[in-house]
C-alpha cells in the first residue's frame, strides 16, 4: 500500500528538511500528488528516488 504524507510529516520522519523537500515540489522533482492545496509526498518513491541518486553518485565517483 503506498503512503503518503504531507511534507511537514515526511520532514519529521529525517528523510530531509522541510525547507528541501519545499524546493523539490517546486520544481516538480518530488514523488506525490496535490489534494487541494496540500501536497502529498509518496515516501516509498521519495525514499526509492533517494536510494538510486545515491547509487548513481557512488558510481560516478568511482
């Protein structure tokens, strides 16, 4: 099931700051969905998006 929260709730589980997490949806790089005015980050995908960009910058750096 997936799960999603707001970004005051993902920013309290230290995942990353709020103030990041704001910068992200603003420029439509973060994993959710907008419930009215609210956004809702899919953690899972947040956590899987992290989790590759990691990978991908432990490869590049040898």
């Amino acid at each position: 099931m997936l799960t999603f929260k707001t970004i005051r709730q993902t920013a309290a589980t230290g995942i990353m700051t709020e103030h990041y997490l704001r910068l992200l949806v603003a420029e439509g790089r973060c994993p959710g969905i907008y419930s009215g005015n609210r956004f809702l980050i899919n953690v899972e995908a947040l956590s899987e998006l992290l989790d590759r960009q990691s990978r991908e910058g432990v490869q590049e750096n040898g």
